[in-house]
C-alpha cells in the first residue's frame, strides 16, 4: 500500500493541525523508511518473483523487525515516546504512534499472507494486491479520503 498510507498522513493532519505533514508522512511510510537499512543489513530479506502478486513481483520473504504486527507495535511505542520527549503533547505524540501502526493494518489488508504477527510467528494477509482494480480503488478511495478529510 502506497496511496493508503499517504491518505492516512493527510487525514491525520486535518484532524490534529498541530500534527505537521512531513511528520505524519514520515510516520505512516516508518517500516518502509527502515526496512531497506535492514535489507542493506541482511537482517530482512526480499527477492524479486515474477507474478507473485497482481500488483508486485516483490516477494517479502522475512521481514520481523518492521513488518511484524509485534515489531510495529514497538516501533509504534518508540514513536509516541519520542514525540514526548520533543515536548509535544500527548496527543500529536497518540497520533504519530497510531500512524505507525496504520501502516501494518493497511498491509495486512495489501498484502498476501506474508506478515508475521510475531518475528516467526504465523504470516497474516487478505490479498488486495492480486486484484490491480481492487488496489486501485481501495487505495485511490484512502488517498481521495485523505485530501478530503
């Protein structure tokens, strides 16, 4: 999900101004800001396959430490705290770790079932992307939200 968690960033604005954009982005796109350092890493592993989905040859094969729903709630912990120690109020800081963890929500609907719950724990999925006009109006309809939020 690429759209849908950019829809999301900007709806968490309109509803808190204090919340700046890049910010919200930043929170909401936050597993895929890390996760390429720990591909570079050989800590997650990717590989290319054709047809493994509708919408992308990318085959996630591990990916514990920003894609399990266990690891995101971490990240999501990590964010909240450090949104306090910038002396931002508790709520800008709620919304910032609650994007964080929109991010596994809108993958788990995307994705086919390849997130884990816990790092080696069962892989979760619904399977969006093997449907391109499925993606396309989930997402298109997350984004055009969004904007009009």
């Amino acid at each position: 999900m690429l759209a849908g968690h950019l829809g999301v960033a900007f709806a968490a604005t309109r509803a808190e101004p204090r919340l700046p954009l890049a910010a919200a982005v930043a929170a909401a796109f936050w597993l895929d800001l890390v996760w390429p350092l720990l591909l570079l890493a050989g800590l997650e592993t990717v590989r290319i396959d054709p047809g493994n989905t509708a919408f992308t040859d990318l085959a996630f094969e591990s990916y514990p430490w920003t894609h399990s729903l266990a690891a995101v709630a971490g990240w999501s912990i990590v964010a909240y705290g450090a949104w306090l120690v910038r002396a931002q109020p508790r709520r800008v800081a709620a919304i910032i770790a609650a994007l964080v963890l929109s991010h596994w929500l809108l993958d788990f609907v995307t994705h086919r079932p390849d997130l884990p719950l816990w790092p080696g724990g069962p892989l979760v999925g619904l399977r969006l992307w093997d449907s391109i006009p499925g993606t396309i109006v989930v997402e298109g309809s997350l984004l055009v939200a969004g904007i009009a939020a």
